[in-house]
C-alpha cells in the first residue's frame, strides 16, 4: 500500500476532530450552556445535553477513531489489504461525530428557543460519507503476484482410506466482547429509559453465531459452521481447492478480526496467530485461524491430489 497515500488518509481522519475544535472556538461565546441534542422526527427537540458536555463527547469520538487508524497504520506497517476498510470506517465515526456536533450546534445558533434540524441532516450525512473519501485516498492494496501456496506434504492415506478432520473453535475474547456491549445496551435501555432493547438482537446473534466454531475437512472439502446455530459460514468443495497452506494470520490483513469478506479473499479470524489458507479456483483464499493448522492441511492436500 502507497504509504505517502496512508499518511495523507490518516491526516484526512483528524480532518473532522479538527472541525470540531474550530466550530467550538467560533461558537462556543453564543452557544447557550443547554442544547437540544435529540430529536424524534422534524418536530422540535425532546433532549437536551450540557453543551460543552455534548461537544466534548463529540471531540472524544473523533479523536478516537484518529488514534486508533494511526494504530492501525502502525501495527500493519502500512500495508495490510484490510487497513483501507480499516481508515474508512475510522474516517466515518470521525466525521459522523464531527457532523452531529455541527448540525445540532448550527441548529441551536439559527433558532435557541425551537432548534431544528431540518437539512442539517445532511451534515451528518456528510460526515459518514468522508469514510469513504477517506479510503479513496488510501487506495487498494497493490495487486502483485500471488506467490504459490508452500508445499505440505500430504497425509499418507491409502488407495480406499477414508480420513476426517474436525475442531471446536472458541473466541473468548470477541465473546466478553459481545457480552459486555449487551450490557452496556441494557443499562443505557433501562437507566435511560431509551427504546433500544431491540439493539440487544446483535449482540446476542453474535453470540450465537460465534459462540463456537466448528471446522470439518474431509472427503467433501472444508467446511466451517456456527455450532450453536448449525449455520454453514463457508463450503469449499476439493475440486475448488488449488492448493493449502500453513500461514501466520496477521488479523489487519485479512480485514480484522470475525469473519471478514474483502473483494481479494475471506477469512473467519478468532485470534493473530497461525490458520489455514486454501486457495481457490476463483483465485480468493480463505483462512481459518486454528492452533493446528497442520494435519488439516494435509489432509486436504492428501484428498486433492487423490481426487486430481
């Protein structure tokens, strides 16, 4: 990845904290110390928020989603093919943070007593949609040439033998991740007396879904399912396959962590460490991150070549 195109992206991302400190310095003498900060429809306001409360918050969100692109930059070294979705996203919590502060504030400057919101909508709206310039700027990740899978020996299985592979796959640390974002929901649903319990349906799929893993290669090809769900999360047939390997998982380079699909390849990635990578006939690998890579590896490598 151009690396003076990243550093121009992660510029671009502290773009709207910046607006943020700017619009504040300019308006903050004329901004009374309560502003509406919700609104149920095109009708007047039915929330309202300290000011430089609100406005910190705002700042806050920007600010994190600069540091954590930087982070990101910094720990794929400039050239992981998911760092561009990565900034992008990063690039749209900033600017959708940037572009509430503006459209309420601006809101609250044009009318005090009935603020509305009106087509300053298109604010935040604006903000969301510098995610995207965002990973414009940074580009795609350079094509090149794929270098050939590494060569694994295969299992040595006789004319008619018949073999099978299969592991139960846990993420403890994405699911306390889903259990504490439910809470979270459920506190802000019943403290603040929102309606947003309808919000707990995500993480609790995520649970279901990534409450364990179940990965299975065998005389039909690889096969990865949500065991809590029976869900089929990826089927790769042997007369698919072109070849398997054995490979580091770096997560950013494959797009984060969960599952991931990128227009290059897929991946279900648990943890960083070592997977599977088989690589296709339509030219997109697909990895799994396993702790025995290995025998699966040859396994299928074994079954290919019997069925070649």
């Amino acid at each position: 990845m151009n690396r003076p195109r990243t550093m121009a992206a992660i510029i671009g991302m502290w773009l709207p904290a910046a607006v943020t400190a700017v619009t504040w310095a300019a308006w903050s003498d004329r901004l009374p110390d309560r502003m509406a900060t919700h609104w149920s429809g095109t009708g007047p306001a039915d929330g309202f928020s300290s000011t430089g409360v609100f406005w910190t918050a705002m700042l806050v969100t920007g600010v994190v989603a600069g540091l954590a692109g930087v982070v990101a930059a910094l720990r794929s070294g400039g050239g992981a093919a998911g760092l561009r979705y990565l900034l992008g996203a990063a690039g749209a919590l900033a600017g959708g943070a940037a572009g509430v502060w503006v459209a309420t504030a601006t809101a609250t400057l044009d009318s005090p007593a009935d603020p509305r919101l009106g087509w300053r909508l298109l604010y935040f709206v604006a903000g969301l949609a510098w995610g995207a310039v965002v990973a414009l700027v940074v580009g795609p990740a350079p094509a090149g040439v794929q270098p050939p899978p590494a060569s694994v020996a295969p299992l040595d299985l006789a004319p008619t033998e018949r073999a099978a592979y299969s592991v139960t796959l846990r993420a403890p640390v994405l699911l306390a991740s889903l259990a504490a974002a439910a809470l979270l929901v459920a506190v802000v649903a019943a403290v603040g007396q929102a309606p947003i319990w309808p919000v707990l349906a995500v993480p609790v799929v995520g649970v279901l879904v990534f409450g364990r893993i179940r990965v299975t290669a065998d005389r039909r090809g690889l096969r990865v399912t949500a065991g809590l769900l029976n869900l089929p999360l990826k089927t790769i047939g042997l007369a698919e396959i072109t070849g398997v390997e054995e490979a580091e998982i770096e997560p950013l380079e494959w797009g984060g962590w969960g599952y991931r699909v990128t227009p290059a390849r897929a991946a279900l990635v648990l943890r960083r460490g070592p997977g599977l990578v088989v690589h296709q006939t339509d030219g997109r690998p697909f990895a799994v991150t396993l702790d025995d890579p290995r025998t699966p590896a040859a396994l299928l490598t074994a079954l290919v070549a019997r069925t070649g």
